[in-house]
C-alpha cells in the first residue's frame, strides 16, 4: 500500500523511471498519511510559524523546569516541521513583536513570514496601518526596512540538503533580500568614501592639515567598512546559488513513497 507519494509513483512508473521505496516502520499508518498530507498543502510561512510556536516556552515558566525542558528547541522545531532555522527565527519575531493582525496575515497565507519578519520591527500602530492596507502594503513596507541603513542580521541557515523545494525557494527569496539589503549599503558606503576622497584633495591649503587628517581616518574607516559589506555580499551571492542549485536537484529527484 502507498501511503505517501501515490501520484509521483504513477508518474515515475508510467515514464519508466526508476523511484525509491522507503517502507513506513511506524504503528500508526492513517495517521502519517493524514499528518504527510497536512504537511503537503501548508506553505512554509505557515510550518514555521507553526514551529516558532512549539518551540515557545509558556509565559510565565521557568527556563529550568521540567515543563520549559519539554519544550523542542527552535533547531528541534525546524527539524520537526521541515523548514529553515532561519524561516523559525523570522516566525518568533512575528509571534513576540508582531501585531495581532500581522500574526493572524501570516496565518492566513496572505502574508510570508519574511515579510512580516520586517514588519514587525515597526510600532504595532504603523504595523495595524500597513496590514490594513493590504498584502502589497506589507511587502513594500517590508523592502523598505530591508533598505535602511542598518546591520544586515546574521540569521543561522539549516543545511538546504534537509529543506523541501518551496521551503528552499522561501529561503531564496530572503537570501535575494538580504543581498539586495547588502548591495543597497555597499552602494551608500563606496559614495559616501568617494565623497569624503574628494573633499580631501580639495583641501590642498596649509591650514586644513587637522581637518585633512581626520577625514583620511574617516575614508579609513570607510574602506573597512566597504571591505565587510564586499564580503557580506560574496556571501549572500554564494548562498543564494547553492539555494537555487538545491531547488533544481530537489525537483530532478526521484520520487518518495511508503509501502
């Protein structure tokens, strides 16, 4: 009996390719094809909200009791419902920080987590407004506080070899974000250093000997600076490839079914 992955076996077996059989060693048949088939037909902004919200030690809880200890770790969670630590983080955000209207936006699929990730950094008034607008609303707030000049966060990536296609291609996305976030500050850095270059070499006169010396330090310090947002970027890039590289073998492989 197929308890998982009935069409992509009928489809392998009528194109005459060859799939791989993992046989179901559980108690519980029905339940793991009512569980695969609700895992199916969830979007990943819904699992990792769902996996923030298990991972979440009740209010009011001591960190060392037995109850907050029975509690999945953020890592455990992600592993329990398939999706990045990153997307999890993203979704504790949204849960702590976001308004109840934000929350239930990502709830209701209208949403991504990543978006309402953003979001949630502004006031709950500014947040009630920008839902209220709209999705688009969201999604344009959300690229513009990606644009301010802050640090770009360094959020822990699970292996994409454990992550499904849509949650590789969600992970995608937030990589292309924080790229965009990236180059967008190189961009203000490499002028701002360019400027401050300039403003040197007009400073030709005697007197300006302090003033000259303080902005060298300055276009110093701008060259570190440049020389980080140069790497973080080669970074995100690299990332973004494999991200998309890991879709594609996803999609190629053969199918999953249970016996």
């Amino acid at each position: 009996m197929v308890l998982d992955g009935r069409n992509r076996y009928l489809a392998a077996r009528e194109a005459g390719r060859g799939y791989r059989v993992v046989e179901y060693t559980g108690d519980d048949p029905v339940g793991f094809a009512r569980s695969e088939n609700i895992r199916r037909h969830e979007t990943n902004s819904e699992r990792a909200m769902s996996a923030a919200r298990l991972a979440k030690i009740p209010r009011g809880v001591r960190s060392d009791s037995s109850i907050a200890l029975s509690v999945p770790t953020q890592a455990e969670a992600a592993e329990m419902r398939n999706v990045s630590l990153a997307a999890v983080k993203r979704a504790k955000a949204v849960v702590e920080s976001g308004s109840s209207e934000l929350v239930a936006a990502v709830d209701a699929g209208t949403v991504t987590v990543s978006a309402a990730a953003e979001v949630a950094k502004l006031p709950e008034a500014e947040q009630q407004e920008i839902v209220a607008q709209g999705p688009a609303a969201v999604r344009e707030a959300a690229k513009a506080a990606r644009q301010k000049p802050d640090t770009v966060a360094k959020a822990p990536v699970r292996p994409a070899s454990n992550l499904t296609p849509e949650a590789l291609a969600e992970e995608n996305e937030a990589l292309k974000a924080d790229l965009e976030t990236v180059n967008s500050k190189l961009a203000a850095v490499t002028r701002e250093r360019d400027d401050l270059k300039a403003r040197v070499a007009d400073l030709s006169d005697e007197n300006q000997g302090p003033v000259i010396s303080r902005l060298q330090q300055q276009v110093a310090g701008l060259k570190y600076k440049l020389s980080n947002a140069e790497d973080a970027a080669k970074r995100a890039e690299f990332k973004e490839k494999k991200a998309v590289a890991r879709v594609k073998e996803l999609e190629s492989m053969p199918v999953d079914m249970g016996v």
